[in-house]
C-alpha cells in the first residue's frame, strides 16, 4: 500500500477561496481580486487586479501563479513568500485567482481599463 498517495486531494478554486480569505490575500487584494484591499490601497506599485491577464508578469497558468505565491514578488511588488502553504494549498489558491480573472460576477472592468 503507497496509502499516502491516495489520501491526497486534488487542488480545487473552492479550496483555494478559502486559503485566499485564511491567508489574509484579501487585506492586499481585496475581497473579489481587484487589487483594492485596504493595505494595497497603500502600496506600490498596487497589488494585481485577478481580472486582468495582462497584469500577471509571471505567468497566468496554474503552476506559475503557485510558483509565484511560493516565492512572492521581491523586485518591483510587495507580495511576500507563502512558503507555509504546500503545492497543493497554492495550486488551489492558483485556480481561486483564475477564476476571479474568469467569473462574470463583476460587472466592473479591470481598474487598468477605465
């Protein structure tokens, strides 16, 4: 029996809502991804608006947006390492944001194209 194997769950955006709200996310990125959270009103450059593609500088698929939780923004953001979190944990958290960039729940544009 590889027993452990089986005992993991596949990523999933639910998951990842509810890592995006445990992990402060939304204090930087606002409740809904549109970059306007209380501290990231604060910063710059802002934090990214989920909603535009174009924003992410490294990568839009789900490996880079994990890759980029994991490792943070250092040079030209502020967003910090999220190294406690596991792959799993942030590839959920990666198809959390790629939803917020897919859903038709807004009915406001990306901050960038007003």
């Amino acid at each position: 029996d590889e027993g452990h194997a089986d005992s993991v769950v596949a990523p999933t955006a639910e998951e990842g809502r509810a890592l995006y709200r445990a992990n402060g996310c939304a204090t930087c990125h606002g409740p809904d991804g549109e970059g306007d959270g209380p501290v990231g009103k604060t910063l710059r450059p802002p934090p990214r608006d989920f909603r535009d593609a174009v924003a992410f500088k490294n990568g839009t698929d789900v490996a880079s947006i994990a890759q980029t939780i994991a490792t943070g923004l250092m040079s030209g953001g502020a967003m910090p390492r999220f190294t406690h979190l596991t792959n799993s944990e942030r590839e959920s958290l990666a198809l959390y944001v790629i939803s917020l960039r897919n859903s038709t729940n807004s009915s406001k544009q990306p901050r960038d194209s007003l």
